[in-house]
C-alpha cells in the first residue's frame, strides 16, 4: 500500500488525476474502472480540463462503473449515467459507445450481474479502479457483511449509505434502497487500485480500514492485499494514523 498525502480536496483529486493521466497517455486504450460521489468529482474536473489543454486524449479508452441504483435508467437525473455524464464523459472526447455502466432498469438481477461481469471479462479486465470510500467502509456498494462478494451482485444499501446519500435527492424516501455493484473480486483483480479520500468524517474509517484487521465489516479493508493499491488521502482524512 502506498499513501499519498495531501494537503486539501484540491491537491488529493489533482494527485488522483495525475495517476489516471499517466495510465492513459501509457495505455490509450485502457480500461479506467470509475466511481461516483462526491469524492472523485474533482479529480474528473482535473482531468477535464488537461483534455482541454490538450494533454491527454480519451478517444481509445473504455470504462466500466462500479455500480448503479436499481430502478433508475439512464435517463434519471440521479442515475450514475447521468452523473458519469455530467462530470466527466460529456466534456472529453469519449466514445459513450465505450462506458458501461449497470443496467439498473433490469429488473432480473442474476441476468445483469451475469452481463456486468461478462463486460468485464470481455474488455480485458481493469487497468486501473479509482474508487472513494463510504463511510462504513464500503467500496462500490460492497456493504460491511460476514463475507467478501466476489462479483456483480445486488445489495441493499445500508441506513449509513442511503443517509450519506440522500443529499443527492430531494428527501432520504428518493434514495434507492437496493444497487448493482462491482464485486470484490472484480475490483482486486483491477491492476492497479486508487482511492481518493478528504475530510475529517473519514479519518476513522481510514484507520480502520488500512490500519486494523482485513475483515468484510470493513470491506475496504481487503484492500492491504492489493499488489498496487495507492490511497490519495488530505491531511483531515489522515489525521487518526
């Protein structure tokens, strides 16, 4: 594991971005794994505008997202589609054709996740998987639980996760209460792993994850066993280690 330490939200998402930047000027064609929430955000507003300045090109590249809420399609506006859409596709010269993304309007979950992890397997696997991290530790919409879940699967979010996520929506009722997701296996088997934490909330969870025992409570925690995993965290999120 290797920590890279920054100084606020700006520096964290511009040292992400530098990571992502050189995988794609190495690997035009890569397979960049993507997340949402707030955490990535500016690390897709960097990148965004090094593709403006003309220093890196998205043409080749191709994406697989780590999830998406069951029952929203592409076009609700809270659906990661539309997010993916908002923050980062529409701005760069991607292929749409190129980005998946979980159909979270297929009502039959063993098809879907049969057909996400098919994507998967089709595309080569992952170069690199950015990822952020929840607040009980949860990595994709992988939930704390007896085991690790090895692949596309369908989950029910936690009370902690639909009360981090309901200022997304106009009230905590909106939020989705089940998601398809990236399994573990998926995600460790990514060649490279970054994740991207800021502030205060995390420090905790930071320390239970990379310092504590590796356990599916905190499912992040599985992440000390990747060969290549780099956390870019500000100073707030690691004040506790």
């Amino acid at each position: 594991m290797r920590i890279i330490r920054a100084k606020d939200y700006d520096h964290m998402s511009r040292q992400a971005a530098n990571i992502i930047s050189a995988q794609v000027i190495l690997k035009p064609d890569c397979v960049l794994g993507l997340a949402t929430g707030s955490s990535p955000i500016g690390t897709y507003r960097q990148l965004i505008e090094w593709y403006k300045k003309g220093d890196i090109d998205f043409e080749r590249v191709r994406t697989v997202n780590l999830d998406e809420y069951v029952g929203l399609g592409c076009s609700d506006e809270q659906s990661y589609t539309r997010f993916m859409r908002r923050n980062l596709f529409d701005s760069i010269n991607i292929d749409l054709a190129n980005t998946h993304i979980p159909n979270g309007k297929n009502p039959d979950a063993k098809s879907e996740c049969d057909r996400y992890d098919s994507v998967i397997r089709t595309l080569g696997g992952i170069d690199l998987q950015l990822l952020g991290l929840g607040p009980n530790g949860h990595i994709g919409f992988n939930e704390p639980g007896e085991c690790f879940q090895k692949g596309t699967h369908m989950v029910a979010l936690s009370s902690e996760t639909i009360s981090a996520n309901k200022r997304f929506f106009e009230a905590e009722s909106d939020v989705p209460r089940f998601a398809y997701t990236m399994g573990i296996c998926d995600i460790m088997q990514a060649q490279r792993v970054v994740m991207v934490v800021s502030g205060a909330a995390k420090a905790d969870i930071v320390k239970a994850a990379f310092f504590g025992p590796i356990t599916p409570k905190v499912p992040a925690s599985v992440l000390q066993l990747h060969r290549d995993f780099t956390l870019v965290a500000d100073e707030d999120a690691l004040s506790m280690i």
